[in-house]
C-alpha cells in the first residue's frame, strides 16, 4: 500500500493541485476526443471504405460507442486500486494507457494496406483508450475536489471537468489545422499528426502529475485503517440510490457534449454536404467558451448550491433543443456556428461546472474513487456513447431532418432534472464527516440532508 508521505515533503497548495488536475485531465480527454473528431471525418474513409457511405459513417460512429463501452471495466479495475492504493499511482496509470493507444492508432495501416486487420486494430486500440479514460476520470476529480476547501470545492473542484472542453478544444484546433491541408495530404498523414502529438502532450503531463502527492482525505483513510477491501461492493451495499441518481444526472452532460461535438460535426459535413471548417470552428469556439464558463458555473456552486446551477443548465438544454436543430438544418454558416457554440458553450459549461463537486459530496472517501467511476463511465455508455448511434438512427427515420434528435435531448434533459430533484444539495459537506457516519445510518442522512 502507498504511504501517506508519498511526493514532496511540502504538500502542494490546492490551486497548484488543481491546475495539475485540469492539465492531466485535458491531455487524456484529447486523446479520447481525436478519436471522436476522426471518426467523424476520417475513420469511414479510410478503416470502413468496405462500406457504402451511410453504413460507413455507422461503423465509424460503432468503433466511436466500442471506446465507451470500455470505460466501465477501466472504472471499475482503476476505481477499486484507487480506493485501495491511492489515486496519484492510478492517475500516473491511466495517463500511460491513453497515450500509447492513441499514438498507436496515428500509426496504424488503413484498410487499403492490411484488410479486415485494420478495423479490427482500430477497435482493439478504442477499447484501450476507453480502458485508460475510464479510470482517469474519478482519479483527477478527487485529486482537486479532495484537496480544495470546503468552501472552495465547486470552484477547484471543476478544474478536473475543464479537461473535457479542454480536450475537445485541442482536439478541434489540431484537426482545424491539419484540414487547412490539400484533402489528399489531410487523409494520408494530416490527420496521424494530430494523434502523434500524444506522445509529447503525455511527457508533460506525466511531469505534472508525478509533483502531487496522494490526497489528504484519502491520506487519513490509510491512517484509520479504514480502506475499503471491496470499495464496489460497500458502495453497492451503503449508497446505491445515491448512485443511481447521480447517473440519471449525467444523461444531459453526456448526451450535450457527443451531440454537438462529434455527431453535428458529421452531420454538417455528411447529410448538409457543408465544409468541414464550419462545423470544426465552431466546435473550437463551443469548447473554447466552455473552458471559461465550467471554472465559473464551479464557483457559482459554492455560493448558490450544486443543484440550482446544474438545473439551470440542465433547462436551457431542455429549451434549446428544437432552435438549435433549427439553427443546424438552416444551413447557413452563421446559424451552425451558433448553435455549436450555444451547446458546447452555455449549455454544457453551465451543466458540468458544479458536477465534480456535487458527485465527490454524496460518496463516502473509501469508496469515493469507484463512485464516481461507476457513476460516470457506466451511465457514460448510453448517456454519451450511444449518443451518435441513436442520433443518426433518429435523423434516419426522422428523413434526414433533426426534429427526432430534438425530441430525445427533451427526453434527456428531462430525466437529468428528475434525477436531481430527488438529490440533497450539498454544498458545504464535510467529506471527512461522510466517511465517519455511523453505517446504518448513512443513505438516509444522505438522503435526507
């Protein structure tokens, strides 16, 4: 087991633990959402060219779901050590996982060179993607929720979640460059750059996680000898409603963020026939803006509550949904910026902000790690996912319009405000205090707070 005095003797402050959660958390999440970006311009060309157009474009989008598939088994292996060991050894982990997988692909041979083994590799090398991702997350959000202050916690806290718009933002700008390239040149190396890069985005960030220590809250776990010998299983036994809420809760982060970055980017350039720059710019201002807003909606938590502004976000997706399928199916470039950026923008910094707090309070510390793994990466394969799949289903049936697609973001937008609704707020917990509870007692004082 990893002692408590692991890294510097001098404990970092936690805007420093922070930052180095929002950098890790930003270089994995790129590596997961190039795969996303090319599955939506490259992937049917080159791996799936098997196929004809459409049914390309749904294999491509099925390798795309097979990445969050995985990321229940990495949230369960990766939780469970985490709970265990400590979460900086798991962090470091994970960091090397998706790094590998994601060079590995910008190497890989297409379907013109290799055959079946092309795709076949491909998915292969998804899943360990989908493996690594899946276990990062719980690990970089307790790294700074667990450091932060009470009274800080919404606003430190939401530096582990600037790394999926952070992700998304390199991820968009190095395609948006690499696509100023002739489309020959884009298809035979442009795109293997921007996965390349990986490679020296995992050294630095590998620098960066190596200079935190373990946190204090699960620190104090060691020293009572209060570790949890099956985390999943306490977990399971002591706070399952909490858990299946807090899934319910992260449909409309889910379904927001693969709606807009990965489906409506094929959508524009597929079904419209419309440059990809349109869709890609404003894919990059979206992730751009949500970069600023989710640090910002975090710090509104601490001051008004987790629930207020979670469902404020969550009702703005709700309302948006059939203008922005409006917006998109105008066809003008002016109109598709906007709703890109309305949905990875307000819509989805606004939603995510407080979620890194609000989840870390309702979960004990010795099972904290795989809480939120299960939380996240198992309501994660159809809240986020599946989104594209089910996206495209629904424009096929809908006659290659939106309105279907609008009608299901209602449908999630609404199952993620009834999900909180039945949540206690909890700005302010005492983590240390959850984890001291008597056992009896603890889901209906949790429940009831």
């Amino acid at each position: 087991m990893a002692g408590v005095a692991d890294g510097p003797a001098t404990p970092p402050s936690p805007r420093r633990v922070a930052l180095a959660s929002a950098v890790g958390a930003t270089i994995e999440w790129y590596d997961f959402f190039l795969y996303g970006t090319a599955a939506g311009l490259v992937f049917d060309k080159l791996y799936f060219n098997g196929l004809d157009g459409p049914a390309a474009q749904f294999a491509a989008f099925a390798t795309f779901a097979v990445g969050f598939l995985a990321r229940p088994v990495g949230g369960l292996i990766f939780g469970h050590f985490g709970d265990r060991v400590g979460r900086k050894q798991m962090l470091l982990m994970t960091l090397v996982i998706m790094g590998v997988g994601t060079a590995a692909i910008g190497l890989l041979p297409t379907y013109d060179q290799i055959g079946l083994w092309a795709p076949v590799s491909l998915v292969v090398l998804r899943v360990l993607q989908g493996i690594g991702v899946g276990g990062e997350y719980g690990g970089a959000v307790l790294l700074a929720v667990e450091y932060a202050p009470a009274s800080r916690r919404g606003f430190l806290g939401s530096f582990a979640h600037i790394g999926v718009p952070g992700g998304l933002l390199l991820a968009s700008a190095a395609f948006s460059v690499a696509s100023l390239l002739p489309d020959a040149a884009f298809l035979a190396w442009g795109w293997r750059a921007c996965f390349l890069l990986s490679v020296v985005l995992l050294a630095i960030g590998a620098y960066i996680r190596l200079s935190v220590m373990e946190t204090p809250s699960f620190a104090r776990v060691q020293e009572r000898k209060q570790v949890s010998a099956i985390p999943l299983r306490d977990l399971v036994r002591q706070q399952p409603r909490a858990l299946l809420l807090g899934m319910g809760t992260r449909f409309i982060e889910g379904f927001t963020f693969n709606f807009f970055s990965v489906f409506l980017l094929a959508y524009v350039v597929t079904d419209l026939g419309l440059p990809k720059s349109w869709a890609l710019n404003g894919i990059l201002v979206g992730a751009a803006l949500g970069v600023v807003l989710v640090p910002v909606a975090g710090a509104v938590s601490d001051r008004v509550g987790r629930k207020p502004v979670f469902r404020a976000g969550a009702w703005a997706g709700l309302l948006l949904a059939f203008p922005v399928a409006a917006l998109v199916q105008s066809g003008g470039r002016a109109a598709i910026f906007v709703a890109l950026v309305a949905g990875l923008g307000l819509v989805y910094g606004t939603v995510y902000g407080p979620l890194a707090a609000f989840w870390s309070e309702l979960f004990e510390t010795r099972f904290r790690y795989t809480a939120l793994s299960s939380l996240y990466q198992v309501s994660g394969v159809v809240a986020s996912g599946l989104t594209p799949l089910i996206a495209a289903w629904l424009v096929t049936i809908g006659g290659g319009t939106l309105w279907w697609v609008a009608g299901y973001n209602v449908v999630v937008a609404g199952i993620s405000l009834t999900c909180a609704r039945f949540l206690p707020e909890t700005r302010g917990r005492d983590l240390d205090r959850l984890g001291a509870a008597p056992t009896a007692r603890r889901e209906s004082e949790s429940l009831a707070a």
